[in-house]
C-alpha cells in the first residue's frame, strides 16, 4: 500500500509505534540510530530473559520490516549522510525535544532546502512551541485518566505501574534532576551502594 514512500525514523521510544505502523503498511522506512544504537534496545522483556540491545523484544516489535543504519547526528559527517537521505526521502519523523534538530541544521527549513516535498513530522507531548513545548513527558502527563486528583485516586496501580515503567527506563541522575526541576524532591538512589557511594 506505501511501497512507493520512504521514510526516515529518527524517533525515540516515544515514537517508534508510528514508523512501525507505515513499515508494516509497506513503506521503507529507515531507522537512524545514534553511535551505540537506540535507547529504545535497552527496554525490556529480553529474549531469554538476558538483558542485550541485540535481544530486546521491544525493539523487535517496533522496529520490524525496518532497515537500519547508524549516523552520529552530532559531527558534520552525520549530519551530511542525513542530508542525502532525506533528499530522497518522502517522510521524515522525529521525537527529539523540540529545537534539538533544527540546532544541528536538521530542523524542517534546514531540510526543506535539500528536499522541498519532505513532510516533517516532529513527535512530541507538548508541541513544538509553547509554554510546555519543552518539559518532560512520559505517558503519565499526557494520559487523561490521571489529570486530576480524583483520576489519579481511582486508577493508583496504574499509577504507580506508570511510574515504575519511567523509573526503569531512566538513568537515575537524569531521573533525579527531571523531578527537581519540575519541584519534585528527589535523589539517585537505586540500591544500598549507592547510598554507600553518596
């Protein structure tokens, strides 16, 4: 049904569902990992149970029928491999914070002058602009069953599945500084060594 469509898969785990959804309907979709591959191969259940980004059934389901390659979007060579790609490309979808591409001259006019009918699609949960455009979101904030006290009260395990589903995908000192900028008292603790270590 897409055969004729290419399209680039910048995004993170935020976004992997709708580059998987345009694969299986037939579109070549290629999924650009950074050095070291996504963050999404880290995310568990594993194949046999050991943890591997080579074992990953996450990736696995999300990532099927996708070819892949793996560009450093951080050095100029990156970025110039990126430009190429896009020139023939029909789609591009990202889920970087807003702004992060179009720093590395990446963003939709960057990409634009390279390939004029490129659809550039940025996924997000705030928006590109705005006054939320750049907080952190997990599944959490942007569920509606959770907007008000009461909603949280009714569906807690939930709840707190939500938020050990985050924990677990996070690195703890990244995790501690999302909650103290949002006001939220909170230090990097994962086990009794590292209450050792601090």
């Amino acid at each position: 049904m897409l055969s004729p469509y290419r399209v680039l898969d910048l995004t993170t785990e935020r976004g992997l569902l709708c580059g998987q959804m345009l694969a299986d309907l037939g579109a070549d979709v290629i999924k650009v990992e950074p050095p070291g591959g996504s963050l999404a191969r880290r995310l568990g259940p594993f194949v046999g149970d050991e943890p591997h980004p080579e074992r990953s059934l996450v990736w696995w389901a999300y990532n099927r029928n996708k070819r892949g390659i793996t560009l450093d979007l951080e050095q100029g060579e990156g970025q110039q491999l990126l430009r190429r790609l896009a020139a023939h490309a029909d789609f591009l979808i990202e889920s970087d914070a807003p702004g992060t591409l179009a720093a590395r001259r990446l963003g939709p006019a960057d990409l634009a002058a390279v390939n004029s009918r490129l659809i550039y699609i940025s996924i997000s949960p705030f928006g590109q602009t705005g006054p939320k455009a750049h907080d952190a979101a997990s599944d959490l904030a942007t569920e509606a069953r959770f907007a008000t006290a009461e909603g949280r009260r009714a569906h807690q395990d939930a709840l707190d599945e939500h938020v050990a589903a985050w924990s677990r995908r996070q690195d703890a000192h990244a995790a501690e500084r999302a909650l103290q900028a949002r006001g939220v008292p909170a230090s990097a603790v994962q086990n009794s060594r590292d209450l050792l270590a601090d």
